[in-house]
C-alpha cells in the first residue's frame, strides 16, 4: 500500500488529537446532532474544497458536489440534497459555488463525445445556448470560458429556485436565499455574483410557480 495512502489515517489520528485537545468533549458533542446554517452545492474539483475555504468547521455547511455544480431536476441526488436541506434542515442559506478553470465547463464548450459525462455536461451546453449570443461575443476564448462559469452558476441557482420546496419555504420565512459564487483558483478569493435572488424567483414564479401562496400559509396557522 503506497504511503501517501497510510499517511491518510496518520493525519486524521492527528486531527482528533487536535481537536480533544481544544475541547474534550468534541467528538461527544459533534455525534449529538447537526444544524449548519448553509447549504454549499459545488464542484467535485479537488481543488475547490467547500470547508477549508470557508474556514468553516465540522457542521456547518451541508455540502453536495458534482461535476461542474449541476442542478438537474433529474438527478435525485442533488435534489434530494436540497429538499433535505431546506425542509428538515432549515439552511439559511443555499450557495452555488463554480469556479474558473472548472473541467466541466471547459468539456462542455469543446466538441468531443465525452461517453457517460455527455448528458450531464449537455445540462451546461444548455447555459450556452441560453446566453450564445452574449458569449459569442467575447473574442477571446478564456474570457469566454469565465463567463460561461459565472452564466452557469447563475443558472443553476435558478434551477434551486425553482424548486417547490424553496418557494414554498420562501413565503414562510423568507429564508433560504440563494447565492451564487464563483471561486478564483488564481487568488483564492470567493467572488459573489451578488445574483438578485429576490427578482429571480419573482421572475420565476411567473413560469415555475409550484406553491399557492395562500395554501402555504394557511397551513402555517
Ligand atoms: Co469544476
């Protein structure tokens, strides 16, 4: 067995050291339950780490990860992510978080058959086409890979929002609101595309509305 593989519990040995050292009653207290207050989709990207960049710490954040921080109503694994988060949960808040140089993405601008990942990046092939004519205008193609990582993001926090049970929760208690980020692997910074959730899901609930506002809260009282 290779050692960086050994070095893995050798670590980890180290951390709870560290930690019962803080606090004896750490691990005791963490088993107890969980109440994070964020729910971060992101990408699988071993560079982008949800926690470490956050500088949060064990039960803060529910995470889900995939390839290029896709939401498909489809996939029952991220929805079933967000329904948990937002119902039983109660997150505050639900982030998108891409990043640029972001694999995903790149695959889905280039023509290749890429087997298995097609119809999941065909999801982002659809983000290009949403918004073609404004990044077919960036002549320059890394300009134009950025911005399609920014449009992704927005659009993903749009496929969040558009699911019942975010509306639904919304007109309760005007909580979860949706963010969307992207994080720059060149700084390390987290950059907020300050999306406007509020005229988003106002815009949504034109199309997408799932939730009778009256019905919710009436079942409120
Ligand atoms: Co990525």
């Amino acid at each position: 067995m290779s050692d960086s593989y050994k070095l893995i519990f050798e670590h980890n040995k180290k951390w709870v050291e560290a930690k019962i050292a803080t606090n004896p009653d750490y691990f005791h207290e963490l088993a107890k339950t969980q109440h994070p207050e964020y729910l971060y989709i992101g990408c699988s990207d071993s560079r982008v780490t949800a926690e470490d960049m956050m500088g949060a710490q064990p039960g803060d954040v529910f995470v889900h990860r995939n390839i290029a921080n896709v939401i498909n109503t489809l996939d029952m694994s991220s929805t079933a992510v967000i329904q948990y988060a937002v119902e039983h949960l109660k997150v505050k808040h639900i982030i998108v978080c891409g990043h640029y140089n972001c694999g995903g993405v790149k695959a889905a601008m280039t023509s290749q058959d890429l087997g298995l990942l097609n119809p999941w990046l065909r999801n982002i092939r659809d983000v290009y086409r949403l918004h073609q004519t404004e990044l077919d205008a960036i002549g320059e193609e890394g300009k134009r890979y950025d911005r399609l990582v920014e449009l992704n993001v927005q659009e993903q926090c749009i496929n969040v929002i558009k699911m019942a049970c975010v509306q639904e929760r919304y007109i309760l208690e005007e909580q979860p609101v949706v963010h969307g980020w992207v994080f720059d692997l060149r700084t390390g910074k987290i950059i907020d595309l300050e999306i406007d959730f509020e005229n988003i899901l106002k815009d949504i609930q034109k199309i997408y509305n799932l939730t009778d506002s009256d019905w919710v809260m009436s079942r409120k009282k």
